[in-house]
C-alpha cells in the first residue's frame, strides 16, 4: 500500500514533465487562425438567459487552495498583469484536481524552469476547479522565460480515469469566460499551450491540450471549444 501510494504520488511528476517534452512531430508552419475570434458560436447558441458573472463562478464551483506564498512554485514573488489565458491538459490518468493541488502544496512538480518548479493557476475536473495561485502572480507551465508564463493564466484539465471529458470542458469554458470578463482579456488570447513555442525544445509547439488538438496543432475541436468560451463570455457581457 505505501509502496502503491509512493508511485501514484510520482506519476503526476512523470506525466506532466512528459507533457514538457512530448516528442510528436508537427507541421513546420502552423496555421496561426484559430487564434481568431470566432464569428459565429455554434454551437451552443449564444441566445440563453443572460446571467451574472458572479452567477457563472457560482457554477464553476471554485475552491481556493492556494501554494502557500514563498513556497515552492510560488517561492519568488513574480507580479503578473494577465492578458492571456492558456489552456493545458494533464495527461495524468491517475491525479485529479486535489492530487494535483496536494502535489503542488508539497513541492512534489519540479521543472527546469526560472524557479525549479511547476505551478498553474487552476486545475478543473468534472465537478470542480481548484486555484493555486492569485492570478496576479506568474505561474511555471507554458514557455520557461517567454510571454506564456509572464503574460498568462494557466488552467489545467484533469484527464484522471472516470472523470467526464464533456463536463471538465464545460467547467473550463465557464471558468475561462469569467477570467476574460475579470480581466478585459479577449476571446483571442484564450490559447492552447500549443500557441507557446518553448525555446530550445523540439518540438517548440506542445501539443497540449492534446484532445483539443487536431494532427497535433489546433483545428475545428479548438475552434469548438473557443466558440463555447465565447458562449459563455457573451451572457455575462
Ligand atoms: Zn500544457
């Protein structure tokens, strides 16, 4: 049993730092269109009742647990004022949302990064999204030095076994709506961490979150997903 617990507590490391370094080849000159708004949504429509952007964190379910400050990925204090959002996936099958949290309260994701460590603002399963840091603070999972660490929000979805793919997707679009309206950000810098090139990686371009990706880079299951951010982003404007 505590050997069993050793090896679900590693895996998280070994997956994201995987989600680091994946080897798939993608194309030489990405398309760059989907970072365009998207004109039409659809679907969903964008005709339902109006709500609240109070309303709509209200249905993101969020908990705060945050990585105490001066700790870990939150060991140097890096202020941050956000004009993107990017959005990742675990590919961790084992961890969920308190997994994650719990991994990264004890320090437990390093990376060769600026500060040793991994950190990302939010983690999202089916039924709940959990913050670990303030979105007013640079996080670790997306370029190293570049723009998507200094310049973005970075949420995770959880891909654990047995969790809802449709409605960990939702809970993110929900989230991510809100995020836009909190912080004036537009629908065209929501990116996948595909829109970061990591210097000194090959390939530069993650394909993350990969179920969103098509051939490795985004496409039409993207565009979906911006158009249900957009969605969202539209009842609460
Ligand atoms: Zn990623």
């Amino acid at each position: 049993m505590r050997r069993w617990n050793l090896f679900a507590a590693l895996l998280p490391l070994a997956i994201v730092i995987a989600c680091q370094s994946d080897p798939r080849p993608y194309a030489r000159k990405p398309p760059r269109d989907y970072s365009r708004p998207p004109s039409q949504p659809n679907p969903p429509p964008s005709s339902g009742p109006r709500t609240s952007s109070h309303n709509l964190l209200r249905q993101v379910n969020l908990i705060q647990d945050m990585v105490p400050k001066g700790r870990h990925g939150r060991r140097k204090h890096r202020s941050m004022r956000p004009r993107y959002i990017t959005i990742h996936s675990t590919q961790n099958y084992t961890g969920d949302a308190f997994a994650h949290a719990k991994a990264l309260k004890r320090g437990a994701l390093r990376g060769r990064n600026r500060i040793g460590y991994l950190i990302w603002h939010f983690t999202v399963q089916e039924n709940v999204a959990i913050q670990h840091m303030p979105t007013n603070e640079q996080g670790e999972h997306a370029d190293f030095d570049g723009p998507g660490n200094r310049y973005s929000i970075g949420i995770e979805m959880c891909e654990h076994r047995g969790n809802s793919r449709q409605a960990t997707l939702d809970r993110t679009a929900k989230l991510a709506a809100y995020l836009m309206k909190r912080h004036g950000i537009p629908i065209r810098n929501v990116v996948p961490h595909y829109h970061w090139p990591r210097k000194g990686r090959s390939p530069a371009n993650k394909n993350c979150p990969h179920y969103l990706m098509t051939n490795g880079r985004p496409g039409a299951k993207w565009r979906a997903f911006l158009n249900r951010v957009n969605h969202y982003h539209r009842l609460i404007s």
